[in-house]
C-alpha cells in the first residue's frame, strides 16, 4: 500500500458516520454528493479496501471504515489542534456564549477548557438560562453564539445540528392516574418551551393540568417526578430507569434537537473556531 491519507477525506469520512449517510454528509459540509463519494473513493483506493458498505439496509461503513474512523477523529482533532497551537494567526477578542442547562452540565466544560489553552487570547463570557431567553438574547444580538433546544420543526437553516433527542411525558410508576380530575403538572418556568407546548397542544386531548410545581433546573424535575409528585415533560437525557414513561395518555411531544446557532453580525475567526470545537466534541461523543 502507498500514498497517503488527506485529512480532508478523513473528515468526510467522519461526516458520513455522523449524518447517517453520503446525502447529509454533503449537505452538512456543503458539498455535492459526488464530491463526497470522490473523497471517500480516494481514502477507499489509498488503503486498498471498502469502507462504505453500498447495499440497502446496511450499515454506513464497513468494519474497515470504522477502524478508519476511530483514527479519522483523532487525526483530524490534532491536525486542528496543531494548527491552532502553532499557527501564525493568534486568535484574540470576545465571545459572548449563551447556553441551556442542558449543555452547561455536558462536556461542553471540557471543551471551553481547552479552547482557553489553545487561544489564551480569547475571552469567552458564558450566560445560561431557559432556551427562549437565549433565543431572545441571541436575536437582540447581546449573544455570538448559542448552544440550546429546539423543537425539530423549528431548526433553521445555518443552524449546527449538535444532536437529537426525544420529549417525553413522564411520571412515577407509583403514581396513578385519574383522566377524570386534573392532573399534577411539574413546571419549568414560564420561559420553558416544554411547558407552552404542555399547556397548548398538550392539552389537545381535553384533560386539564393542574401545576403543584414550578422549578428552574431538570434536577428539582426529576425529583418531584420520583416522589410521585406528578407528570412532568422532560428530553431523554434525563429520563431514568425509575421513570415511567406515559404514552396513549396524552399527545405525542415533538422531537428535539440541540443546536449552536450563531448571530449573523458575529461569524468572526474567535466564533467559527469555537463553534468547530464545540461541533467535533458533540458530534464525536454521539457517534
């Protein structure tokens, strides 16, 4: 075997992994579809073996192009950690960064941590709040960049796709339930798009809820779902074993996605790097 491997490919590669197939991949990194299949046909004459597996129903990527993959992303995060370290063009200025809690107690710390060591000339100031309040600071242009919660339907173009999940009505498997006679609702607050939804499409199917508890943050949620204190709607990452979720009860949530949206006026150098990071440690931790 000769030649060598292009690190351009290699991120291909890891798109295609990431997005579920070529077509995604493409649109993502805005290229054609036969730009896509080129690199990886290159990556595929390179190494002398098939790394997508080309029939229907199968996986993406043969158990070649996985093992390529898993070097794909280590190559590609220290090529770009190379370049940040020893370029020429320090990066300097201020980010204004607006998050959800969701992603304050993610890896995103892990991240934040190494941009700061990669750009010590970069200032990243971080407010957290409720998903429409960081919608709202974005709009008024008080924020760079945003990373937060949307209903799929609501993801816009030039939005990056960080990860999806599922809304779902929970409650206590002790707790029962009587259609006949409100139902105990826990509540983030008023600014928490679950709760609009809830309490307008949610209550398409004639129950009515009644609210016995309001609460900022999804541990103070989870707990009075443990203690039986009534149904509440939360994504994925925070249903436990311990939870029961509700289905034919009520109407269906919609599904979510997390997103890094960035303000129009604010692409600088210092964002669009950061945005890369923060893109590569999700997309590397879902797939």
């Amino acid at each position: 075997m000769t030649g060598k491997l292009d690190i351009d490919s290699l991120r291909t590669l890891c798109a295609i992994r990431a997005h579920g197939g070529v077509t995604r991949a493409a649109s993502e990194m805005g290229l054609s579809q036969s730009a896509v299949s080129h690199k990886i046909k290159r990556l595929e004459e390179t190494l002398g073996c098939a790394l997508l597996a080309r029939r229907p129903g199968a996986p993406q990527l043969t158990d070649a192009g996985e093992r390529l993959h898993d070097y794909a992303q280590r190559m590609s995060n220290l090529h770009d950690e190379a370049l940040a370290d020893l370029g020429k063009k320090a990066l300097n200025g201020a980010i204004r960064l607006g998050m959800t809690e969701d992603t304050t107690t993610s890896d995103l710390s892990k991240v934040l941590g190494r941009f700061a060591r990669l750009h010590p000339s970069v200032r990243v100031h971080i407010r957290s709040s409720q998903s429409l309040n960081v919608q709202t600071w974005l709009k008024q242009g008080e924020l760079d960049l945003a990373l937060m919660q949307v209903f799929t339907k609501d993801v816009q173009d030039g939005d990056r796709i960080l990860f999806e999940d599922t809304l779902n009505w929970v409650k206590s498997p002790d707790l029962p339930l009587d259609p006949k006679n409100p139902i105990p609702f826990l509540s983030f607050d008023q600014n928490c798009f679950y709760r609009q939804w809830g309490f307008s499409d949610g209550l398409r199917t004639g129950h009515s809820f009644e609210k016995v508890l309001e609460c900022p943050s999804a541990p103070g949620i989870q707990s009075g779902v443990r203690a039986g204190l009534g149904v509440a709607l939360l994504n994925g990452m925070h249903v436990t074993q311990d939870m029961e979720i509700i289905e034919d009860l009520f109407p269906p949530p919609p599904d979510l996605t997390f997103i890094a949206r960035t303000y129009p006026k604010s692409r600088t150098a210092p964002v669009k790097a950061l945005l890369s990071e923060i893109t590569r440690e999700y997309r590397s931790a879902t797939v």
